[in-house]
C-alpha cells in the first residue's frame, strides 16, 4: 500500500505539473496579442500625427493663397496709385494699401507660427517612429521567447502526458478509480499528506484513530473533512 501510495503522490505530482503548463499555453495567444496590440498602439498614434501633419500643412497652404492674393490686391492698388486724378483718391487708395498691407502682416505672421507648428508636430512623429522601431525590436523578441517556451513547454506537456500514462500503469484500478472519484469532489487535488494529525488538503485534523491507522499503510484511508485520499506524511 505504501508504494501504491507513492504512486498516486507522483501522479498528482504530475498532474499539477501539467495543469501548470496547460494554463501557461492558454495564456499564450491572449500574451502574443497583447504584444502585437502594444505595437498597433504605436502606429495608430503615428497615423494620427501624420494626419494632423497634413491638416497642418493644407491649412498653411490656404495661408500662402490668401498671401498671393493679398500681394495682388497691393499690386492692383499700386497701379491705381499711379494713374490717380486727385488727393481725395489718393487718401483712399493710400488707406486701401495700408489695409492690404495690415491684412498681410497678419497672413504673414499666422504662416510663420504654422510653420513652428508644423516643425513641432514633424518632430513628434519622428520622434514616435524612433519608438516604433525600439518598440517593434523588442516585441519581435519578446514574441521570439514566447515562441520558443510554448514549444518547450508543448514538448514538457507531451513527456509528462507519457510518464503520467507510464506511471498509471503501475496502480491497482480501484486506486485509480478512487483518485479520480476524490478528485472530482474536490474539483483538484486527490490525495494529501497528513502531518502532525493535520490533514494538508484541507488544514483540518484527523481522528487520533486513524492518525495512528495512517502509519500502517494498511488500508486505503479518506479524510473525513475533504474526502482526499490521506497517508502519513512524516517517516
Ligand atoms: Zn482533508
């Protein structure tokens, strides 16, 4: 009884490891799509920096327009100037130049502050490139290992899938029937020690009774509180 026991103690031993690795491969794709998520992060931000790039550059282009067409209202009202016939017009076209030249200096003024803008908002998106480059670096890396421990881990998983089939083998069917019936109860672990009358499936104490039976290895022996499968946990 006492190595049917110790067989059952391995089984568990490689049960818990599998369930390990099994969560560990299910995390994965969730893992593998945060990583490309971080990256799609980064380009959406350089497409909306980009964007506003443009926006940028459409709204000093207009700037430029209303500029040209400023220099040629000036131009127009020059050439009134010359051809004036008295100083009541003369007054009127002198004050529509200095209009036009106003209205200019101000074109000209919001073009200068776009252009610094511009250069900033240029700037950033070089910037946020640089980060993509870093960023990609290292996810394509990052996703390297992943891929690398999944592969590890789905050969661990197939090895121990062999020792578990191995290991089975060599316990009574009833035994097996029973850990997996305890197991089920317990929705995880079948069998526990029991160390100092204290049951560690559960952390509750055993009869005086059957702690004593324990030492035997005689008989197959349930804890009363978690119905695991109990054996004696100290030599
Ligand atoms: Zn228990």
């Amino acid at each position: 009884m006492r190595e049917q026991i110790g067989i059952v103690v391995q089984l568990q031993e490689i049960e818990i490891e599998t369930d390990r690795i099994k969560s560990v491969l299910a995390g994965v794709p969730g893992r593998m799509g945060s990583l490309e998520a971080e990256l799609n992060n980064v380009t959406q931000e350089i497409e909306k920096r980009k964007a506003f790039v443009d926006e940028l550059r459409k709204k000093y282009r207009l700037y430029e327009s209303d500029y040209q067409a400023s220099l040629s209202l000036h131009n127009k009202s020059q050439e009134k100037l010359s051809a004036v016939k008295n100083n009541k017009e003369y007054q009127s076209i002198l004050k529509e130049i200095d209009d036009i030249k106003a209205k200019s200096s101000g074109i000209e003024e919001e073009m200068i502050n776009g252009l610094d803008v511009i250069e900033s908002a240029e700037k950033e998106v070089a910037r946020l490139k640089r980060e993509f480059l870093s960023a990609e670096e290292r996810i394509i890396g990052e996703k390297k290992i992943l891929i690398d421990e999944t592969e590890q881990d789905k050969k661990t998983l197939a090895e121990l899938v062999e020792k578990w089939e191995n290991t089975a083998k060599n316990i009574s069917p009833e035994l097996m029937q029973k850990f997996n019936t305890v197991k089920g109860l317990t929705r995880g672990t079948g069998i526990a020690p029991v160390l100092d009358s204290i049951c560690l499936g559960c952390n509750m104490n055993i009869p005086p009774q059957m702690y004593n039976e324990l030492q035997r290895f005689d008989s197959i022996k349930f804890c009363p509180h978690c119905q695991r499968i109990i054996y004696w946990g100290k030599e």
